[in-house]
C-alpha cells in the first residue's frame, strides 16, 4: 500500500514539474522555433482605397491622459475624411470628459471628426464596448487604450491588411516607455516573442489592448462580464471563421508605468480572465485547429494551472525527498528559487537581476493564484474601474 502511494506521489510530482517546466521553457523555446521555421505572411495586398476607421476609446477617470492621447490621434497620418472618433466616457468622476472636448476645440485637433460620449453611470468596459461599438457603421474598428501613444502611420499600416477579405482583426505589438520593474519589462517581452509565435503557429491567442482593429461585419457583443476582453474578442472573431494577424511593424507605446499595486492587481484579475476564458473558449482545444490549440493549452490553460502545479511539485519532491536522491535535488532547487525570490524581494530596487527576475516570478505566480481564486468566487463580477485595485 505504501508503495503505491509513493508511486502515485511520484508521478503527480513529476507530472507537475513536466508541464510547468513545458510552459516556462519548452513553449516559449518551441514559439520561437516556430516563428523562425514557418515562413512568414506574404506581403500585404496592394490597395488603391482606405477603409472608412473609426476608433473607439472607452475611458474611465483619464484625466492625466486622455488629451495626450488625442492629440496623438490628431497627428496620425490617415485621410481626415476616412476617419471617426469616439470617445465613450464611463461616468467619469473626474475632468476627463471636459478636457476631452477642450482639446478638441484646439487648432491641432479641428480636423477630427470626434465625439465625446458622455455615460452619466459607469457601466464597465465590456458594456460600453458593446453599446459603442454597435453604432459603429465604418468598415473597419480600432480599440486602443487612452495611455497608448501611437506612430503616425499605425492606420495606414492596420488598414492595409483589410485588402485581405478574408481578415477579421489585426494587432501589433506593446513596448513599455517606462517599465515599472525589470520583470515587468522582461514579462512584456515574454509575451511579445510568445505572440510572434502564436501567430506562425496559425492565429495569436488575443491581441494587446493598446491597439488593434477588426472588421466590424466580424464582431458580435460580448457577455458584459467579460474580463479580458482583448483576448476573447479577437479569437470568437478567429472562431467565426476570420482570420487574425500579428503584425510587429505595427507598435503601441504605453505611456503610463504602473505602480507595483497596480502591476500586481493587473495580474490578479488578468489570471482571472484566463480561468474565465479556458471555460468560454474550450473549443479552442480541438484537435482540429492544430498548433492553435496547442498553444491555447500550453501557453494559456497551463498559465491559469501553473501556481498550483508549482505547490504539487514542490509538496511531493519535500515528501519523498527522504527516499530519493532525485527528488532530493529537486526539492532542493525548487527552495533555492524561493528563497532567491525572497531575497529579491527583500533587496528591492538594488536586488541582482536575476533575484529581482525571480521575485516578479513569484510573485506573479502568487498573484495569478489569487486571480484565479477570487475569479471562481466571483469576485470580478462587478465592472472593471481602473481606480479600483482588484
């Protein structure tokens, strides 16, 4: 009896430490091998008209940066009559929806044709999404945060990829201004290189919210307690048939760095978003859609796992650390990364690169877990404010 229960606690330990040491290195690893070996898109269709844009701009208390942002639309260089803006104000409690329409009352700005919207009640992102979105009559859709500034030929280059028919949506990539930390910097460009891969791999699983634009005959509303809706949107439109690319040359630039409250309630409620969307999006693990569903559950199903994995891992390598020399190790290794992670917390700022990278493993681990958690408890039912930390 005795053997059996080890041999069973053997193999969930070593199952655990399989697929987290698959998520953190064999994937990422295959993702770039991926985005090296199939060759790329052939060069985007030649078009001799624009698209009709219109960008939608949901905003909540941005004050500090919605006239930034629109003056950074103002400088973009796409023809004035192809292009409409909407500013959908969330019940502001702040001055966001007066300096909105001051700044558009400013020379640089007369050329837009730009709306403020002004809800009196916030409602959440996902609702005014839907209602905003569902006036929209243009053939083409852009969503971009309001910190985001974006390069003067960002539609130009989006729009080309609609000579495409058979294109739902395209993103580009996200570079921090300023990182808040070094694992946070070194986690955006984890994401950006596992994305490129994604995409070789057939479709990239979501789009960065800073910028992205989809045909408007793909989109349908989504259920108003989505969290993570720049994930689910883009790939219900990749379900419906459309297809969806990644184009690097395309860049959005966050202006805004994130304080470590607000990197790690970001965290919580993006891990919530994961647990949320392996239920809505279970299709996606078909067989039938190849290196998608791969990718769907490496990189996404086992992300919403991994903080619970690691427990198991390093529980059953403690537990049979006695018997074994292998798990011995193991156990060992795995508390060298903790306390490595401890010390890089304690360090802060002057903590070695390598702890500080640790701490902000852990430490996201530690807040995905929560996410995670607080998701099946429903916690994130209420809609997303981004004054509220979560």
């Amino acid at each position: 009896m005795q053997t059996m229960i080890e041999t069973a606690t053997a193999a969930v330990t070593m199952g655990s430490l399989a697929l987290n040491a698959w998520h953190h290195a064999g994937f990422p690893v295959a993702m770039k091998l991926a985005s090296r070996i199939i060759a790329p898109a052939a060069s985007l269709p030649q078009t001799t008209s624009l698209p009709e844009i219109t960008v939608v701009m949901p905003a909540y208390n941005e004050a500090a940066h919605i006239a930034a942002k629109l003056r950074n639309l103002a400088a973009i260089d796409y023809p004035a009559d192809r292009l409409h803006i909407l500013v959908a104000c969330d019940g502001c409690s702040d001055d966001t929806v007066a300096i909105a329409r001051a700044t558009l009352a400013e020379a640089a700005c007369a050329h837009l044709d730009a709306t403020v919207v002004d809800h009196a009640r916030n409602r959440g992102k996902v609702a005014v999404l839907n209602g905003t979105i569902a006036m929209v009559k243009t053939e083409v859709v852009v969503l971009t945060d309001v910190s985001a500034m974006l390069p003067p030929d960002v539609l130009l280059r989006a729009a080309a990829h609609f000579a495409d028919k058979d294109l739902g949506a395209v993103g580009g990539t996200y570079r921090l201004n300023k990182p808040g930390s070094v694992g946070e910097a070194n986690y955006w460009k984890y994401q950006v290189a596992v994305k490129r891969g994604e995409a070789a791999m057939g479709c990239p699983l979501g789009l960065h919210g800073a910028f992205y634009a989809f045909r408007r005959a793909a989109w349908a509303p989504l259920p108003a307690d989505t969290i993570n809706d720049d994930f689910i949107m883009p790939l219900e439109i990749f379900g419906r048939g459309w297809r969806v690319a990644y184009d690097e040359t395309i860049v959005a630039y966050e202006d805004e760095m994130t304080t470590p409250e607000q990197e790690t309630s970001r965290r919580r409620r993006i891990a919530g978003g994961n647990a949320q969307q392996i239920i809505r999006l279970a299709w996606l693990l078909n067989p039938k859609f190849g290196g998608v569903a791969l990718a769907f559950a490496s990189g996404k199903a086992l992300r919403v796992a991994a903080p619970f994995l690691i427990v198991l891992g390093l529980l059953g390598s403690v537990v049979l650390a006695a018997g074994s020399a292998v798990f011995a190790t193991l156990a060992a290794m795995q508390i060298a990364g903790l306390l490595g992670a401890a010390a890089g917390a304690l360090l802060g700022a002057s903590a070695p690169r390598a702890l500080a990278v640790a701490r902000y493993a852990v430490a996201g681990h530690l807040a995905s877990a929560t996410g995670v958690v607080r998701y099946f408890s429903g916690a994130y039912a209420k809609p997303w404010r981004r004054d509220v930390l979560a």
